[in-house]
C-alpha cells in the first residue's frame, strides 16, 4: 500500500530521506535533553509517587 503511493509521488526519496532525518534528529533531541536535564529534578520525578506530603 505505502509502496504505491510513493511510487506516485515525483522525487519521492527526498521525501523519505526528510521524514527520516526528522524522525532521527528528534531523538537525538529528546536524548541530548534527557542526557543534560537537572539529576536532581529526575529523583524529585521520580519519587512524586511515592511521596506521601503532597496527597490530600
């Protein structure tokens, strides 16, 4: 089904070189973020759950 549309599509490899340099530069995004975010910041996220102060 995906084959036959993108075979009618002109220039159809600069579309899918596109989507897939998006799709990897926003991982690399989201990985460069997780990788500088505060440590402190992910130990207070994570036990968020687990903290009994901020239940009503």
């Amino acid at each position: 089904m995906f084959r036959q549309f993108i075979d009618k599509i002109a220039g159809d490899e600069i579309y899918l070189i596109i989507s897939l340099c998006i799709f990897f530069l926003f991982f690399v995004g989201i990985a460069l973020l997780l990788i500088k975010m505060n440590k402190e910041h992910i130990s207070y996220m994570r036990n968020l759950p687990l903290d009994d102060e901020n239940q009503e």
